[in-house]
C-alpha cells in the first residue's frame, strides 16, 4: 500500500494529512484496548474475591502462571507437537483431495456432473456429527481424528478452487490458445494461477474449520494431545489448565493463518503493488 | 503464386441469419489490409476463425502456420510479468534473446519485470503487440488494437504499427472503427456490411499520408459514405482506384 516512491512525490501539504491520520489510527488501536484490558481486571477483581472461585473459572493470573508451568513442564509442547500434526495430516488430505476433485470438476463438464452433485450433498451435512461413525469406523486411534479435519476442510477447498476455476477469464484462455497452448499449458499458465486467489481463500477458511474439527474429535476421545490435557484438566476441575489450553488452539489457528497470509502476499504479489 | 491467406466461401452464422455469407479473401504475403465495417457486421468473427479460435460453418480456408492476434484489450497474464507474457508460448526466447529484442520493438525494455496490472493502457497494449511480434507471425491479425486508446497514444501506435510492419514484414488485417486509420496505415481496404465485401478500395496513396492531402480526405469521405456517416462538408470525389463490388 505505503509505495515510498508514491509518498516521495507527494508535496509536503499532501503529505501531511496522510500522518496525521496515520497517528490518529494508532491511537485508535490503543483505545481498543482499553475495553478488554479493563474487563481482565475486573475478572481478576472478581476471583480475588471470591465472586468467582476456581472451579468455575481460574483467574488470569493463575491462568498466566499455569501457562508458564505447562510449557517449562514441557507437558504443553509436547501435547501441541501431536495435535499440530493430526491438523498437518488431515489438512493435507483435503488439500490434495480437495484440489483434484476441484480440478476435475472444474476443468471438464462430465467431471463437473460426476464429481460436483455428491460433493454438494455432502457439504449439506453438518459433519461435526460424523465424529460417531468415524469412531465406529476407525475405532479411537489417529485414524478419526485425522479423518474428521480432512473431511471437515475439504469442502471450502473444493468449494473455492472449483468457483475459481469457473471464474477464470475467458478471454484470458483464449489469448492463451492464440499463443499456442495446449490443455496442459492453458491449464499451468492460465487456469491455475487465475484460480489461485480463491483457493487461497478456501484454504484460510479450510485451516480455521480444521482446528475446530481437531478440538471437537480430541474432545471425545484422546490418549494424546492437547484434547487429552484438557480432558484429565476437566475430571480434576483445572479450570486454569482448561483455558491455557484453549488459548493455545486460537494462537494455533492464528499462527496458522498467518503462515497461508504470508504465503498468500508472495504468490499474489502482483495484484498489489 | 499462391496467396498467403485464402479463403473461398466461408460462412458462418449464430442461429438463423448468417453474419459471414460465403466471403472470398486473400491475401498476399506482406500486404496491410484494413477491415471496416458498422458495429456487429462479423469483423470479430471473421478475425476469430482466422486466428483458429472459431470453426467456420463452411468454405475453404488456408492460412500460414505462423498466426498472432491482438485484440481490443491487451489480455496479458495479470500474474506473469511483462517478460514472461511475451514469452509465454514461444520456448526459449527468453534465453534467446527474443523477448529482449520484443521488448526493444515496443519501447517497453524499461517495464520488462512490470506486472501488467501496473502498466498504462497503452503500455499494456505494446506489450501486447509484442507478445504477437515474438512469434514471429506471417499473418497479424489485429481486432480494434488501438480503440481504447486516448488520441494521442493512438496516433503513436498507428506509427509504431506501422514501423514494425516494415520492419518485419507480417501480413497484416487490421479491424478498425477508425476510418482514417485505415486509411493512413492500408494498402488495400475492405467494407463488410450484411456479410459481404460491400467494398474494396486499394489505396496507392504515398507516405506518410496527411488529411491535407486531397485524395486521402476524399477517401476518408468516402468510406465514411459507404458506412452510413454523413459528413457537413461532404464533397462525392471519384477515387479511381476504388472498385464496387456488386454482391
Ligand atoms: N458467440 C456468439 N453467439 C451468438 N452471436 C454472436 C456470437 N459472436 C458474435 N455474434 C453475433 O454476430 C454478429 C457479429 O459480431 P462481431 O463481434 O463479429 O461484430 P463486429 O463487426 O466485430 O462488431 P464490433 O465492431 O462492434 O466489434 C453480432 O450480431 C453478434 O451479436
Ligand atoms: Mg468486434
């Protein structure tokens, strides 16, 4: 956005207005604060005194230094290690089935009546209610819980990808053809990279659908994982431990999104400059 | 001698009316021919089966091997750069020098890495001729390059056209609304109305042709006649190199 050439050629007296609302935005995202800051101290208030003891909810600060003692444990990281890689291995089945499925889909109109109907069926279903059959099915080991994140994040991918390709400028696939490409360069010059904006969309929303499918499956059943601390957390009523894990799950889904952000502004560098 | 482009009796209609009624054309190798015509007369649809993007519904069509089309809008890759567009289609001319070369044509060597979402319309429509150029093309077909233009650009990529055609010596059939185009850059101009060649005019005007030349105004008047355009001061000169083709 901030191109420094740009600002260089603006004159002082269009420059200056700029700052000053540049000034005023951070001062905004400070007062933001305020609000969530004071309701922290009101909650550490209210458990300071009793209003809300631990078994309901642990207060920030036992919350803050039950974090610490999990992570110097290593119990946490060790728990988060196994979790990221049932996300890792169900999100990369749906990427790779997701995007197949859309590129047949998509690419071809008998693949679109094969492929596209089921799809859509599925997608009706609220999937989170699959887990019993999963369970029936693969018994409780990885298997479910892998199963459950690949099925949950295959649709937006699918979704998204198959929109895309659709979406596809027709007159770019012509001045294509005008220059010579076969269906396989049309498809790698053309059809992909117009098509990827939209799957990076699905894939965003797809990781943030994962690791709601990764919570719910651990919930159920876990021997490992951060759905196992938070399981034995909950038959002793370590509120705190609960929390800290929570946490850990939306700083993952944060992290996460960030990482397809970043990859997102290299590969789409040429649509902002 | 056999001519580079020829066509017998092609046709090809939408739905019941036909917009290209059995056309007969040729041309030759190195010729500029200029196709006007009113909007929705079949100049598109003529220029889309020559450049083998649309089937005739019938006739004989023969065509070089070596084809580019530019169109209307400059239809680059929005996530290739400049470079990579012009040398899309066409192996190793990055490495061979080609696109450098293409560039050079274009004056567009100082923009090559650009993305082309950041180019200026007639930036974007350069390098788009460039991309056409690089395949080295017997036959450049070009569909209302210049018409989004401002008049300034487009009057500097009528000369450029013209420039590069002589330097690389492609057939050329240019569509264009733009009757003093046509009449400045042809050798040879052709009126589609009601799918037929209403009119053929070859022009032996020398260069560089100025509307303060007589016969080129005349012309200019003329054809402008013929496609429905009545002017204030319309004066009916006889071009003697202008035939009427009775259909
Ligand atoms: N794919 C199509 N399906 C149906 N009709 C079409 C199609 N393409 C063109 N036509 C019709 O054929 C006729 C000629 O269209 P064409 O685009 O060739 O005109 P044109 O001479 O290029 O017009 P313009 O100067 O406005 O570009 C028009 O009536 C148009 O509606
Ligand atoms: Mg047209």
């Amino acid at each position: 956005m901030a191109d420094p050439q740009r600002l260089e050629r603006l004159s002082e007296a269009e420059a200056k207005p700029v700052r000053r609302f540049g000034k005023w935005r951070v001062g905004a995202s400070l007062l933001r604060l305020l609000s969530p800051l004071a309701i922290l101290v009101l909650w550490q208030l209210a458990s300071l005194t009793g209003v809300l003891t631990p078994h309901i909810l642990a207060s920030p600060l036992d919350i803050a230094k039950t974090g610490a003692r999990l992570v110097a444990s290593g119990e946490l990281v060790t728990g988060l290690g196994v979790s990221f890689l049932r996300v890792l291995a169900g999100f990369a089945i749906a990427l790779v089935v997701g995007i197949a499925l859309a590129l047949a889909a998509g690419l071809s109109r008998v693949g679109d009546i094969l492929v596209d109907p089921p799809i859509q069926m599925l997608k009706a279903m609220p999937f989170l209610g699959l887990l019993p059959l999963f369970i029936l099915w693969y018994g409780i080991g990885e298997a479910p819980k892998i199963g459950m994140v690949a099925f949950g994040s295959v649709f937006p991918i699918y979704l998204t990808l198959h929109g895309g390709i659709r979406g596809v400028d027709r007159k770019l696939i012509e001045a294509g053809r005008t220059l010579g490409l076969n269906t396989f360069g049309i498809i790698r010059h053309v059809v992909i990279p117009g098509a990827l904006p939209s799957l990076l969309v699905g894939v965003r929303y797809g990781l943030s659908i994962a690791w709601l499918s990764l919570v719910v499956a651990e919930q159920i059943n876990a021997s490992s994982g951060i759905g196992s601390i938070i399981t034995y957390a909950r038959d002793f009523l370590q509120t705190d431990v609960i929390v800290v894990c929570l946490i850990v799950y939306a700083l993952m889904g944060l992290l996460t999104d960030a990482l397809v952000r970043l990859i997102e502004a290299h590969t789409l560098r040429w649509r902002s400059w | 001698m056999s001519a580079l482009v020829d066509i017998q009796g092609l046709s090809r209609s939408f739905g019941r009316s036909p917009v290209l009624d059995r056309i007969d054309l040729r041309i030759e190798a190195g010729e500029f021919v200029a196709l006007l015509g009113r909007s929705g007369s079949g100049k598109s649809t003529l220029l889309r089966v020559l450049a083998g993007l649309d089937e005739a519904d019938a006739g004989r069509v023969t065509l070089p091997k070596r084809r580019s089309i530019v169109f209307q809008e400059p239809r680059l890759m929005p996530w290739k750069s400049v470079a990579a567009n012009i040398a899309l289609g066409v192996p190793n001319a990055r490495a061979s020098g080609a696109v450098a070369l293409a560039l050079d044509d274009v004056e567009l060597s100082h923009r090559s890495e650009a993305w082309p979402l950041t180019l200026s319309g007639g930036e974007a429509q350069r390098a788009a001729l460039a991309r056409a150029l690089v395949r080295e093309p017997e036959l450049l077909l070009l569909d209302e390059p210049f018409a989004s233009l401002d008049a300034l650009t487009r009057l500097r990529m009528q000369g450029l056209v013209r420039e590069l055609w002589r330097k690389h010596q492609p057939a050329v059939l240019l569509v264009t609304h733009d009757v003093w185009e046509a009449v400045t850059l042809a050798d040879r101009i052709l009126v589609l109305e009601d799918g037929r060649f209403r009119r053929e005019v070859h022009v032996a005007l020398n260069h560089p042709r100025r509307r303060t030349d007589p016969h080129a105004a005349a012309l200019e008047a003329e054809l402008l006649a013929e496609l429905g355009v009545e002017q204030a001061d319309h004066h009916q000169h006889h071009n003697p190199h202008s035939e009427r083709i009775e259909p």
